[in-house]
C-alpha cells in the first residue's frame, strides 16, 4: 500500500465558506492500493473517521455511503430490534432540523422517554393502556412542534436521490446519491444529523416498525433463514436475536437504550464514508474533514464473543409456513476476513452459478428437484456455506437433501474437471468489471470491505488471491471442513403456523404534519449557492449508430469506451400473446443441446468463455441476450446460433419441465405476493385477465416436444433488430453478426396478438381475496385517458407531490401522521405503449383490522389534496435537479430510445418536462388533481385474512365480490 499526501493551501481552503475555515495548509495523508481498479484513496481523519474517495465521471452525481460498524449483534439482549429501530430514527432530524422550537420541544420529548421507560416495566394491561395514552398526548403536542419529514426534504432540497438506509447484523449504512455540485451541503446535514439525532415522532415510527416485523411474519423464507442462525450460532447474537427484534421487546421499546446505544457505538472511529463519482478528491477531503471530521471520536468498545463449540451431530430445525416447501442446509465458517470465507466463496462458485456448476449439471440440467442452489452467506464473525433446494412433487425434502449432499461428495472426490477453477476466476473478472461500472457498484464494494473489516488491499488482490488456490487445496478443504455430521439443516414445511404472534398496534391519535413549515438550517442550506449543472438529453440521431445489415436488419450501436465487455441483443416485436406455446417452448430451450453438442456442454462452454446467455418472452417482446468479454464475443454468437438453428429434442425434459410447471402453479396459490399479482390483474382487467392467459394442464400434457423445437428455431425467421453495446467499432460489429448470425434474407412479420384492455372503471366495485396472513395488502385502480405525451410533466410533478416519494403527500399522511403502514403510495402511471391507458394506482400494506381507515384516508387525499406550497416547490426542484445532474449513458441510451419508440416519440422525453415543470404552479397539480383523479369512481382490492376483516364494512366502497383462488389464477 502506497502512502501519500495532499497538502491544501488556503486560497482552496477559503473557497467552502459555509462549512470550511482554515488559517494555515494542512496536509492530508492518503494511500492508495496498487493495481486498484477504482483508485481509490483511503485517508483516517484526526477523529478516526475513515474516508475512501474513487472518481469516476460517468455521470455528474456522487453515490455516498456512510457506514457504521454497529448492526443487530450489537443490541442489548433486552431490547432487540434496536439498531434497526434506531437507524428508523436517523431520519428525523436534530436539534437544528426537524423541529420549530427546540427547546419545548425537548421538554416533551424527554417526558415521552420517561413514560416509555415506566410503560416497558408495567405488566398490568389496563395501566400499560393508561401510560400509553399519555404517551400519545405527549406525542401529539410535541408534534405540534416537530417538522416531520425535514431530513428528507433536505435531501430533497440538494437534489439526493436513493435516500435510504439499511441494518445488518454487523453493520448499519446510510445512503444518498447526490449532485456533484452539493458535495458540501450534504457534508454539513450529515455531519449535524450524526452528531445529535433526536428521537422524535417516536411512536409513530414504531407504529411503521410493528408493520414492518408484520410483514415479516408471512416471509416463510426469512423465517427459514432465522432458524438456520439458531443452529448454526447459538450462543452468538446472530442466531440469538433477529435484526428486526422480539416481538415483545418491540412492545415495550427504550428510547434510553437507543440513547445509549448511539453514544456508544455512533462515533467517527467506528466509521467510514465513502464516495464515488464526480468530484475532486483534493477538495471533497477538506469538505469531509472540516464537517464530519468534527465530529468527537470516544472509545471504542470492542465487541467481544465467545467462540461457538464445533457442530459434531446434524443440527435439524422446522420451519412452518404457507408457501412452498424447501430445505437448506449449512456448514459454519470463520469471518470475513479469513481464509475460510475465500474457500466458501470459491466452493459456491463451484457448486452452483447458473451455468457450469455441480448443482447447475447435476441436479438442475437433469431436473433431479424444482430447483436447487448454493450460496456463501459472509458475515463479519463467521461465514456459512448454505446449499438449498425446492421438491419436486411427490418428492420429500430428504430426498432434496440426498441429492444436495452428493453434489458435496463430488467436491470430497475431485470429481469435477481441472478447467473449473479458471473459469471461475474469469467469471468473477467480469462480474468485477459489470460492477464496476456504476458509482453503485463502486462505493459498495468499499464499504462491505469495511463493515466487513477487510483492509481494502486484500479486496482488491481478492480475485488474484482466490486464483492460487488449487484443485487439491479445494479438495483438502472441504474434506476437512464439510462433513456429513456438522451441518444444520432447515425443513421449510407448507403448513400453518399456529405460533405466529402479530404485534398489535395500539390506537394512537394522528400528528401534526406542519408541511409548510421550515427550520432555520433548511433555510440556511437552500441559501447556500452552488454552480448549477445543465443538462443533457439523448440525441437519438447523434448518440446511436444505426447499421443496416444485408438482410435489411438494423443494429442499433453504441461503443462501450470503458471496458472490454460487449452486450448483444436480438429484440423481436412478438411475444406470448401471439402464442401461448411460445413461453413453454422458452422454458424448454435451458435443457436442450444441439446434434453436435449436449446441453451440458454448450452451458461448459459458455462458462469457460465468462459469457451469459438467455432467451426470454415478454408480452409482446422475445429478447435474446448475449453478453460477456468481449474477446469472446464471436465464440459465443457461434454456440448461441447453433443452438438456436439446431435444437435437439428431448421428450423426457419436457415432461419433467411439464410436471415442474404444473407444481410451480400450485406453489403461487400458497404465496401472498403472487396471489396479490394474480388479484391486481384480475381487478384491472376483468375475468379473461392477461394473468389467466396461459396453456391448460390438458394443453399442457398435450404438446409434443417437436412443436416446441420449431417454435424455437422460427424465432430468428421474423422481423427483428439487433442491439449492441460493444467496444468494437461499427464496422467490425456489422462484419462479426453478418457473418454469425443465422437469419433469413426474407424475414416474416409477426403473428397477432392478443389484446387486453384494462377495464372502465366506470363504477366502484370492491374485489376480496383470501390469504390468511397477519397483513392485509390494498390497492385501488383507476383507468384514466389514453397516453397522451401533453400531459407527461404535471404527471411527474404530480407524482412528484402526491404519492410518489417519502416527501409525497400519502407517504406523510399515511405513514408519518397516522402509522398505518410501512409502506404507503399512489401513481399516475405512464404506459409503456402509446395506444395504452394511463391507469392510478394506489397501495397500501397494513394489519387487516385497518382496511377501511387505509381505504378511508386515500380517498380523503384522493378527494380533497392537501396543498403545500413548500412541498410544491420541493418536488419542482428536485425533479429539475435531477434531469439537469442524471446522464442516459452505455446501454441506457438504446433503452431509453426504445421506450420512446413504444411510444411513438422521436426524442427524449425529458426535453419536455425540463422545459414544461418550471412553469407549472400549484393551482396546476390540484387542477390535474381534479380532473383526473378526484371522485373518480374506482376498483377496490383486498388480498387479507377473511377472518380478521369485516367483509360488510367494505359495502361502503362499492359492491363486493369475494373471489377464489381459481378465478384469480385461473386454475
């Protein structure tokens, strides 16, 4: 690792002087890693805050990311679920943001911690309901004095997008994606934000919380995940606690423990920001430094635990639950930053990745189970190696098991071919060189490096380490370590689960939203004046080649001047409504090789080259996609052609993958979210709903796999173009398909398709769907005009205001003022075609005895919007800031010209929200309110538990009809 240093003279230093002063050069120490594709510089402030700089200019925007090295392992053992609970509260703002009078405020704030601290000791109901009650009156006065929201509209204010943030068992991360010209003012929100955070709205956050751990409860696979960490760490936080927490810790929450836990754990010395994007590191350091690197470094308790006991006899679990069933089991490893990690990963990799692994040849080619993986599951303190699979029917989760722990054997035997390892190694070349082509992807990989205490020199010397490691280390390793007795295994049974406990939610009075309101810090940062960025739209002419090849097919092009990787695409305007057989006969192209060449071959192959493929069918679109390193582009057009010219039938395939279909059906019926999508269709388009549009079981077991193959092979008969992101030139790209690419000089136009038009909602109608869940999910639809571009900017101001953000009007009204929800919002939606309707769609989870007061408020905002100027302008602002700092680059401009065309446009249609949006008063947006939107008559959906919602309540609304599982599904 290299050293080095910068030193800031005053003339740059006096330059920030809103945050930034300095009366002499000060130096600042970085280093640099050799052979480090992002450049990174790592510096440690004076306070221990760790900063990573990597710049990269391929849009003029920052992704930041400040990291925390406190997660859910961390929580007190009394009150779990407080780390995620506190990150909840980082979004509320300081002593300086957030509220309109500090000092009253505190006053209330500090009686609600009192009476929340006697709440949690109380065991006696009516007293705990008593207390709770003043909680709630001290609640509502001190949100009279609150700004709800403040934080988000200052990154609102900035231009932020992303703003979000996440808890872990080992860390919390914070993150915003912001301009490259408000690098300071984001400095100076964060720096205030993570030296005081006040806890206040507290109760209606929890409220969101409670809805959260709700949700959680129906999530049959984190619940499997829960207990695979109680097996496999029992004595450690992992497998003790859970990140959301126990339900009754989260009944009698502490606002002192979160006190504490931020004083504690939330210091510079345990932390990291990292940026990546459009900025000069030199001047980006001294911003960071004089906001951030103020903030007071503490001691840092070190976490400390006692080593978990080897697993010396299989660890079983079971797990109920509705959806489908599914068994994995997992070996345990050391941390992160060990050696065992590396071996997990590598030992992943051989198993299961997608194409050429043991699992992938084994099990899946074969169709021996639905379907089966592996993963690595790293955490800071030990890692695990976790191998899952899904039954067939009739098939028992021991015999998955059986055919998974075969798979391990092999690995014990050697018995997998010597080419393995490199090609793994080039693989995870490529997947480095695919994420590192976004800010995203950049500034993440830094910050696990991080939170997972791995210096950043061995991240970036990972692949070269993992690439010394031979076939025979392999084998030694997982003979040593994966035995057949030192295991946990996890029964994911379809049953259920009687032992579910709901946290309730108590009543609580709606706050105060003060949406016009502002502190004097969010006046001081729109004060601050930043260099404005102009922007750039797409010239559809200018920015894309076309080529017209022999055949009269046209490439659309773009050259990748970033790196050595191509992306290729044959787009063809069919799809399954043009023929229902078209996506089985998709389904069916996985399992087949060629006359020449076996199916597993070809996948071999294709992995060896570090190259993907894959054919898929939308509605009306077929995509096949080619991808990889470019020095193997014409090797893989070459087995992807020949594949698709020359299918080889296999009869018994298609009877498995038949039978496997048929199962997969079924399966949807016992999950809430599929259900949930077959009743949104159902509602939107009627009876024949588009979701019903597939093959019958009698079709089905009727096909005969040479009708499937001929499907397959017409597909490169019909018109179609070709989309190609590659660092060739044009030239050489026309030369290499021309050549390949198997496609007749006269090409058929596409059959017709089957139209489905979303229905008037000309009355209110109210459809109910049974799911016996804790959670009900709501949604209202409306079919509005026809696409009509006219109206394109006051709909994205509209949605801008109204419900599309956590600024919006139903985020605040939903979830800030009443805690219905954790997640609440409503769209005016765009079509993707311009002969499509624009439809208003609203949603909304929440607990099933809250059905009508959710339905209740939508309405009430739907018919009588409440108007913010503030808010207005902050939606105006920010959609503005955002086409003037976000650029349409790579492979993004061939997608945003084909949303275009969909649409019958021969521009980027944000030419005309930039130019319309800042014309546009608040008297517009209610104007399109009440033409499009208010007292709309509408369609009504609930997907939750008969049993718990009152089904003669929902008359109000409309007629009801409560429908079954086969008329949403249609089987």
């Amino acid at each position: 690792m290299k050293k080095h240093f910068t030193k800031i003279s005053l003339f740059v230093l006096l330059l920030f002087t809103t945050a930034i002063s300095a009366i002499a050069q000060k130096e600042y120490k970085y280093s640099t890693v050799e052979n480090d594709p992002l450049n990174a510089r790592i510096y440690t402030l004076d306070n221990g805050l760790q900063v990573y700089l990597t710049v990269y200019k391929d849009v003029p925007r920052i992704q930041t990311y400040i990291a925390v090295k406190v997660g859910s392992k961390h929580d007190p053992s009394e009150t779990t679920g407080l780390a995620h609970y506190f990150e909840h509260m980082m979004f509320k703002g300081t002593p300086n943001f957030g509220t309109l009078n500090w000092k009253e405020e505190k006053i209330l704030i500090d009686a609600i911690e009192q009476q929340f601290e006697i709440y949690r000791q109380e065991k006696d109901d009516d007293k705990r309901a008593e207390i709770y009650a003043v909680i709630d009156s001290l609640s509502y006065e001190a949100s009279k004095l609150a700004i709800p929201n403040e934080y988000d509209k200052l990154m609102k204010t900035i231009g932020s997008q992303g703003t979000n943030a996440g808890t872990a068992n080992d860390y919390t991360i914070y993150i915003e994606n912001i301009p490259s010209n408000q690098l300071e003012n984001w400095a100076i929100i964060q720096a205030d934000r993570f030296e005081n955070p006040v806890l206040r709205l507290f109760h209606t956050e929890l409220e969101t919380v409670y809805e959260e751990k709700n949700m959680s409860l129906t999530n049959d696979g984190r619940k499997a995940f829960e207990a695979m960490f109680q097996g496999l760490y029992p004595n450690h936080p992992y497998g003790t606690q859970t990140t959301l927490g126990e339900t009754e810790h989260l009944k009698n929450p502490s606002m002192k423990n979160i006190r504490e836990f931020f004083d504690k754990y939330y210091i510079p010395n345990n932390m990291a920001v990292v940026l990546s994007g459009d900025f000069n590191p030199d001047e980006a350091i001294v911003i960071i430094d004089n906001t951030l690197g103020k903030l007071k470094k503490k001691p840092l308790q070190e976490f400390k635990f006692e080593a978990e006991k080897p697993i010396t006899s299989v660890v079983k679990k079971d797990v109920l639950g509705l959806e489908a069933e599914n068994v994995r089991l997992a070996w345990r490893f050391d941390g992160a930053n060990s050696h065992d990690a590396t071996m997990v990963n590598l030992i992943s990799m051989m198993l299961y990745n997608g194409k050429a692994g043991l699992i992938d040849l084994n099990v899946n080619q074969q169709q021996l189970t639905m379907g089966s993986s592996a993963f690595p599951y790293v955490l800071g303190d030990y890692s695990s190696l976790v191998i899952a699979g899904t039954p067939k029917n009739n098939q028992s989760l021991d015999e998955v098991k059986e055919i998974l722990l075969e798979q391990i054997d092999k690995l014990k035997n050697g018995d997998f071919p010597d080419w393995m390892l490199e090609a793994a190694i080039n693989n995870l070349k490529l997947q480095e060189l695919k994420r590192f082509e976004s800010n995203q992807g950049r500034a993440m990989a830094i910050a696990r490096s991080f939170m997972n205490n791995i210096p950043w020199e061995k991240s970036v010397n990972y692949i070269d380490e993992i690439s010394k490691i031979t076939k025979q280390e392999l084998v030694s390793f997982v003979n040593k370590n994966i035995k057949d007795n030192n295991y946990v295994i996890v029964y994911k049974r379809q049953q259920k689960d009687d032992n579910i406990v709901k946290v309730n939610k108590p009543a609580i009075t709606p706050i105060h939203i003060n949406r016009d309101s502002e502190s004097d810090f969010m006046k001081k940062i729109k004060s601050n004046k930043v260099e404005p960025l102009k922007p750039v739209f797409v010239n559809y002419k200018k920015d894309i080649t076309r080529i017209k090849m022999k055949n009269k097919i046209e490439i659309l092009y773009t050259q990748n001047k970033e790196n050595n990787t191509f992306n290729l695409y044959y787009l063809f305007k069919f799809g399954n409504y043009s023929n229902k057989k078209l996506d089985l006969a998709i389904e069916y192209l996985p399992y087949l090789g060629t006359s020449k060449m076996s199916v597993e071959e070809f996948n071999q192959e294709m992995y060896k080259l570090a190259c993907n493929f894959s054919v898929s069918a939308g509605n009306d679109e077929v995509w096949v996609s080619i991808s990889g390193l470019s020095e193997n582009m014409e090797k893989a057009i070459t087995l992807v052609e020949n594949l698709l010219s020359d299918p080889k039938a296999d009869p018994k395939a298609l009877e498995n993958l038949i039978d496997d279909i048929l199962k997969s059906r079924n399966d949807s019926k016992a999950n809430q979210r599929s259900n949930f999508s077959a009743l949104v269709s159902y509602g939107t388009y009627g009876e024949n709903s588009p979701y019903k549009y597939m093959l019958s079981e009698e079709e089905l077991r009727n096909i005969k796999a040479e009708e499937l193959i001929e499907i397959i092979k017409d597909i490169n008969t019909y018109e179609h173009t070709i989309l190609c992101y590659s660092p060739e030139n044009p030239n050489a790209v026309k030369a290499k398909i021309e050549k390949l690419h198997k496609a007749p000089k006269k090409l058929k136009k596409p059959a017709e398709s089957a139209k489905f038009t979303p229905l008037e909602t000309n009355k209110n109608q109210v459809f109910f769907a049974n799911y016996d869940a804790k959670q009900a999910y709501l949604q209202t639809i409306v079919r509005s005009i026809k696409y009509d571009k006219s109206i394109i900017p006051i709909v994205t101001l509209y949605n801008s205001y109204f419900g599309g953000s956590m600024n919006a009007i139903v985020f605040q009204e939903l979830r800030e003022k009443r805690g219905l929800a954790y997640t609440a919002q409503s769209n005016f939606t765009t079509p993707r075609k311009g002969d499509e309707h624009h439809m208003i769609n609203s949603f909304i989870a929440t607990q099933n005895d809250k059905v009508n007061e959710a339905f209740d408020a939508f309405n009430d905002l739907f018919d009588d919007m409440p108007i913010s100027e503030t808010s207005f302008q902050l939606a105006k602002e920010s959609i503005i800031t955002g086409i003037e700092t976000n650029r349409v680059t790579k492979m993004s401009i061939i997608w945003n010209y084909l949303a275009a065309q969909r649409r019958g446009l021969n521009y980027d249609i944000r030419k005309d929200i930039y130019n319309k949006v800042p014309s546009l008063s608040i008297e517009d947006v209610k104007n399109f309110n009440n033409s499009y939107v208010k007292n709309r008559t509408k369609t009504y959906l609930i997907l939750g538990n008969e049993d718990e919602i009152d089904i003669k309540l929902l008359e109000k609304y409309g007629k009801v009809k409560k429908l079954s599982s086969e008329e949403i599904f249609g089987y």
